[in-house]
C-alpha cells in the first residue's frame, strides 16, 4: 500500500488518513471537509440558534465565543448571561441606597436628603428654605433633617412646630419672692403693700421679720450665693443652675432638654453648663454650636487609590474608566 499522506500531507489542508489503497481527508472540530474534498471551511457556529449564547455569539476561524450586554456577566456555562449586581461591590458606589436592577443599578437616599447630579451621592435638603420648615418661630436645618425652635419664654408644642407661651409662674413662682404674673412670652414679679422690688427684679425688699437672720450665718442656708436684704437675706444660683422650691437649694438645669438648647447636632449636659460635639465626619465650628464637614479627601486622598469624592459628613472612592472598586471600598 501506498500511504499517499506522506507526500505533501496527501494534498489535504488539515487532517491526511491513509486507507489499504487510498486516503481520505478530514477537518478539525469547526471546520467542515469542503467539495474538493482536500480543504478546510470554517464552521460559522453563530449561524445556527445563535450558537447557543443567551446574548451575543462572535464567530472566529475554527470556533466562535459568547459574550454578554453591559450589566450582565458570562456564566459558568460560558453560554448564558447573568445580571450583575453592581450593588454588591461597594454598594455600587451609592451614599446611601443602592437598588439593583436587570443590566443596571440606581441610587436612592432617604428622607432629609436629595440624589445629587453624579447619581451617587446624597446632598442634604434644607428644609427651612421651604415655608421656614413649618416652624411657628425658628427653623434650624440639620444634616438629614430638621427642627424648629422657640425663643425664650415659649416651649415647642406637642406638634413640634408650634409654640406656647411658658407659663413661669407655675415653677417655683417664677423666682419672684411676692406676686409673680405671667405675659405671653415672659413674666414679671410685683410685691404686696409695704414692699418693693429689688433690682434684681425677683426679690421684695422691706419685709418685717420676727427673727434677724443674714448671710453670715451659715451663708443663711444658700446652697450658693445668699445676699443680704433688710432684716432678711435671699438665697440665689449661679448661671445653669435654678432655685429649689425651698428657697435654699440650687439643682442644675438641663440646658440640652429644651431643643438641644442650640446646638446643631450633639448636646451634652454637665453640672451647671452644657457643651456641643459633632457626629463623626464633622468639626466643632469655632461658634460651639454649629458643625462643619470634615473634607477627608484632602488629607491622603482619603485613602483611595484613584479619585476621592466628598459627601457631607463622609466621602466615597471610584475608579477610573476600566477599573472597578475592590470590596474595601478604596483600591481599583
């Protein structure tokens, strides 16, 4: 027998096999023996359902490929595609909400703040801007959120945006060591026959006494300051403290329970004073009450690899085109 596939591979392109007698020619997988019976033609896989890929099926000599749309990643079968979810992978990017949806993803942010131009992050709403918040007096805008106040001599109403006048003369009389009578918004202190007020607006001066007592005796009894009147003395507190019922002893007045008493985020009492403090991502402005964000892009680049991206009260990393953000939320 002549084995004609050791001339020239028998003519064939591809594949010689030689018989008792002849040979025959044959292709590899993707390519189909032609009608020369010697060459080769690829095999386009595509044209027949699509090759068998969910989505796109490219052609190329020999064999051919699948590959998915934006927002869907190959599957394991290498045929089907899946939806990606970009959410998972550092929220997406998102400052507060990230909802997955088929071949994409949106943000969304809570009540108190408003989806910025990027689509990522979230800008606080200012609602004061609006109908001064709804509050009868002052609105004080608040990162997320808002809150209205009143001034001296009101409290707020169970509604939390009216204001009532305060009744002062139902706590301790007012301080007024006689009559004490209440206006809208304040209160003043008035004496009975044979009395008058002292400059300190409270206390009654001339009052007859049956006994001689003053502050030298045991500082008459203040817890705090005693000052001596005629034929009798007065016991008073120092500022952020009031005056017991009993007229002696000073308790220390919760300056945080009346609105967070001006501070813009954290109100902390202490004995006799108070003193505000900010929520992380935020700075104590110079005034005490009001916080200022902390730009951390400016210091490091916030630890991103690539781009730092401020919010308020916190920041974000992304990636340049071509590059995703890694599960710490820093590196590309």
């Amino acid at each position: 027998d002549v084995d004609e596939c050791a001339t020239s591979n028998g003519g064939c392109e591809q594949i010689c096999t030689n018989t008792d007698g002849s040979f025959h020619c044959s292709c590899q997988v993707g390519y189909s023996l032609s009608i020369d019976s010697l060459s080769c033609n690829d095999v386009d896989e595509c044209a027949s359902a699509n090759g068998g890929c969910g989505q796109t099926c490219t052609n190329s000599a020999g064999s051919y490929q699948c590959s998915c749309d934006t927002g869907y990643a190959l599957n394991g079968d290498e045929h089907s595609c899946d939806d990606v979810d970009e959410c998972s992978v550092a929220n997406g990017g998102c400052d507060q909400s990230c909802v997955n949806t088929v071949a994409s993803f949106h943000c969304q942010c809570g009540v108190g703040f408003l989806l910025n131009s990027d689509g990522f992050a979230c800008d606080d709403v200012n609602e004061c801007d609006t109908n001064n918040g709804g509050c009868n007096q002052n609105c004080v805008n608040i990162f997320g959120r808002y809150r209205c106040e009143c001034g001296v001599g009101y409290h707020l109403n169970a509604d939390g945006a009216g204001c009532d006048d305060v009744d002062e003369c139902n706590s301790t009389n007012g301080g007024c060591d006689h009559n004490c009578t209440n206006t809208i918004g304040s209160y003043y202190c008035s004496c009975g026959d044979g009395y008058s007020l002292s400059n300190d607006g409270s206390a009654c001066d001339g009052r007859a006494s049956s006994f001689t007592a003053n502050c030298a005796d045991a500082n008459g009894g203040c817890q705090q300051t005693c000052t001596n009147l005629i034929s009798s003395f007065s016991c008073s507190c120092n500022r952020g403290y009031y005056l017991d019922f009993n007229g002696a002893d000073c308790h220390d007045i919760n300056e945080c329970w009346m609105e967070n008493n001006g501070c813009e985020q954290i109100c902390h009492n202490s004995r006799g004073s108070f003193s505000c403090a900010c929520t992380a991502g935020y700075l104590e402005n110079p005034n005490g009450f009001s916080c200022d964000d902390i730009d951390e892009c400016s210091s490091e680049n916030g630890g991103c690899e690539h781009t730092c991206i401020n919010t308020a009260g916190s920041y974000r990393c992304s990636c340049a085109d071509g590059y995703a953000l890694t599960s710490d939320g820093h590196n590309c």
